[in-house]
C-alpha cells in the first residue's frame, strides 16, 4: 500500500486536534455506531483537564489505496522538543492557522524547523466561519513568515485550503463548496506530499517517542528507515556514538490504525510503528539489525 508520513502543526487552540477527529470519522474509521469521545487525540489525564495536546500522538488512517500516518504534535512552547524530533519522521507538514489570529510564536518556531529541513507545507486556514476571520490577511502574514525564515521559492509555492475543522470540511475557497467535507485536504496530502522516504539495508529504526506501558513495558515508536521487522527478530540498540547500549528480541509490533494499536506480523521500511521487547533502548538511539554498525543521525534543526 502507498505511505504517508505527516504532522500536524499549529499554535495552541487553533484546532489540530479536531480536526484529526473529523479526518479519522470522515475516512471511515469509525464504525457508524462506535462512540467517540470528543478530541480522541488527547489521552493523557493532563491533556484533557488543560484541553491541549502536550504529547505527541499517531493516527492512522486510509483515504482510497493510500495509508496517511498522522503526527499530532503539541502546539504549546513548552514542549518543542517533543517537534523537533516528530520532524524528522514525517515527510510532508500541514500547517494549521486560525482565520482569526493568523500565525503566532508556536507557528513560527515550529514552520521554521520544517522548512530547515526542506519540508514543502500545506497551509490550512481553520475557523473561516469566525465573524472576525481575515482569511487574506493571514494568508500574507504566513507568506511573509515563511519568506523571513528563508523558505525556498518551491517551500513559497504553498497550496492554500480554508475551512472548518469543527465542521468538517475543507477547500480552495473561505465560501466552499462545502459538501465535499474533508476531502480536498486528503487529496491534496496525496499529490502534495512525498511517498514515505526509505533507504536499503538492513532493519533500521530512529527512537522518536518512548513510553510506558503495563503489559508490554517500554515501548519505542519511530520511523522504520530501512529493512524490516518481526516478531522475535534479534535486535540491537546503538547510541548516537554508535556504542551498543543493548541487544534482545521484539516481543510485539504495533501499527496504528485509527485510535487503535494493531499487532503487526511484520512491519517494512517507511512505516511508523511501536515495538516493544527492549529495556534500554530510548529517545534519539538507533534500534536496528544486530549487523548494522551505523546508528541513525537525526537531520539537526
């Protein structure tokens, strides 16, 4: 199947986050009689009391023969870090603006990490039906943000959708047409956005988000750069200074799809998945074939 990698990226409150549930409902993922709670995306018990995304989240979902991974990052400056690192797994970056506000700090540091790694954006105007949406102004003010972050001529050639993530739909036009729904914003991720990059060699993967979990322990979510993974496959783990930190076998892979994790036979280069079955193993290392001796280097933004 074909393969996107994408981010979501905008300023706290600007709506990422519903919009990725329009998207997942709008793709089919959910059944048509499965609840769903509002912002599926924020899990974290902080995440739901504040209402804001602090930790990065992967979705999955299919529009025609395409799978779209969908990273939601956190839009608040306290968590930077968090992007910077979810930027170099992604291919393509959907920046999402207020129609209102326009662009604010967050959206500068993060477009401009995006761009320095040669990212080409899409820009989504969101909240067109605010009474004080300024579509045209915004769109001049996120030109001239792009142009003092020295993005190329080809970054400037940006594609322009405007619509209402709340209501779900999107297009070339603030007055729709409306009926169309989401879309214009999967198409244009299809033609916009490069095919999930690879490279050859052997199973190699870059720690991106580390987390906890009861049943599985640590589990490591990232990008697979080259190869492929299975179950009980012999694995090693290798820190930035190409140092082995650990050696061991993967008890489980897990894809998203949806909201849900789903156990993998086998996962191949340019996926985003979740292995579990390593102790040490962490952010930024490099989990890959025991006879690869060259550990990942995340592009430095």
């Amino acid at each position: 199947m074909n393969l996107r990698n994408i981010a979501i990226i905008a300023h706290v409150d600007h709506g990422k986050t519903t919009l990725i549930d329009r998207l997942l409902s709008q793709s089919g993922t959910f059944r048509d009689n499965q609840k769903v709670a509002e912002r599926v995306m924020d899990s974290n018990d902080l995440e739901k009391e504040r209402g804001i995304t602090i930790l990065a989240k992967v979705t999955s979902l299919q529009w025609q023969d395409t799978r779209i991974n969908i990273v939601d990052t956190p839009g608040h400056a306290d968590f930077g870090g968090e992007v910077e690192r979810i930027l170099n797994m992604v291919d393509g970056v959907v920046v999402l603006v207020d129609a209102a506000e326009g662009p604010m700090p967050q959206t500068k540091f993060v477009v401009g990490k995006a761009l320095k790694l040669g990212l080409r954006p899409i820009v989504a105007i969101n909240k067109v039906d605010r009474p004080d949406a300024r579509e045209v102004e915004v769109i001049n003010e996120v030109f001239d943000l792009f142009a003092a972050l020295d993005a190329t001529d080809e970054q400037l050639d940006f594609p322009i959708l405007y619509g209402s993530g709340r209501d779900g739909w999107m297009a070339k036009s603030p007055q729709g047409p409306k009926d169309e729904g989401l879309a214009p914003l999967f198409d244009l991720v299809l033609s916009h956005v490069p095919e999930a990059r690879t490279e050859e060699g052997g199973f190699r993967m870059l720690g991106t988000i580390l987390e906890a979990n009861p049943y599985l322990g640590r589990i490591v979510t990232g990008r697979i750069t080259s190869g492929s993974i299975k179950p009980n496959q012999a694995v090693k783990v290798l820190g930035a200074d190409g140092k082995t930190i650990e050696q061991g076998r993967i008890t489980k892979i897990l894809a998203f799809r949806g909201i849900e994790r789903t156990p993998l036979d086998e996962a191949e280069a340019g996926d985003i998945v979740a292995i579990a079955g390593l102790t040490k193993g962490t952010v930024a290392d490099t989990f890959c074939d025991p006879t690869v001796e060259t550990p990942i280097q995340a592009q430095p933004i």
